[in-house]
C-alpha cells in the first residue's frame, strides 16, 4: 500500500526491494505504465532481469559460497569440519536473498559433510533469544551459529 500511495506523489523514480519473486509485478507494472522508472535493489535480481529492469545489489548465492568457504574455514578446514553440526539463524525464512545467501553456504557445508540446521529466529529479539537458546539446548553438539540477517547476529 505505501508504495501505490507513494505513485500518486508525482515522484520521480522508484528503488523496490522484493523479498519474494514476484511479489511486486502488479507495483512495478503500475509504474512503468505512468513511465516512472524503476529500480530493483539488494534483492529481486531474478525479477529485474524477467522484468528488464535494473539491479543494484550483490548476487547473494555467490556471497552464500564465499560464506560457506569462510565457515568451513573457520571449523578447522574440509577434514576438521566434516560431521561437525552449525545453525543457521534467519529472520525472514522464504526471502529471496538470505534463501540464496543459505543456498550458497550449504551447497560448500555438503559438500565436505557440516551438519547443518536453520531456525527462524524472527525479527523480535527477545523470540529469537529463546529460539536460538532453545535449539542450542537441544543439539549441545552445534560448534557454530551463524547468521543470515541482523536478528540473528
């Protein structure tokens, strides 16, 4: 709704970020029919290319590898890591660029054996204490939380 009532202003131009693929069009379409331009930011690449729009952000799956690179790292290398267990924290489960950020890493943890778990750790912080106290009291073997977002961090 804020940014339909943002297209009646007059503005000039428009920054989206779309947390899940496809979510804008109807937004976006609206725009471009009044020849506003639009710009897809941080997350929604896959939309801004379907759409030929421009996009400013990282590609989040390439920075999800080099994350999971830096945690295999940090384990102690590919044979020290292998079967150890970490969790992951998110606070939007389903958004576009932390699922691709949590692709990436995964895809490197398979690929040398980290055991690996992902909670919701919600926006709320005080819910996310409990829920990353809860899951750390219940798997004592995790050797590494990790963090998609800031909740988690």
């Amino acid at each position: 709704a804020v940014l339909e009532n943002l297209l009646e202003t007059g503005i000039d131009g428009v920054s989206i970020f779309i947390p899940e693929p496809g979510l804008m069009d109807s937004v976006i379409a609206k725009y471009l029919d009044k020849g506003i331009p639009v710009i897809i930011q941080n997350t929604g690449a896959e939309d801004a290319k379907r759409l030929g729009l421009p996009y400013v952000g990282k590609e989040n799956y390439l920075g999800g590898l080099e994350w999971g690179e830096k945690i295999v790292e940090v384990l102690g290398g590919s044979e020290e890591a292998k079967d150890k267990q970490v969790l992951f924290m998110t606070e939007a489960p389903g958004q576009s660029s932390l699922e691709e950020r949590l692709k990436g890493a995964k895809e490197i943890l398979d690929e040398v054996g980290v055991i690996h778990e992902t909670i919701d750790v919600t926006t709320d912080r005080e819910k996310a204490y409990g829920n990353i106290e809860s899951a750390y009291t219940a798997n004592p073997e995790i050797v590494g939380l990790f963090s998609t977002d800031t909740t988690g961090t």
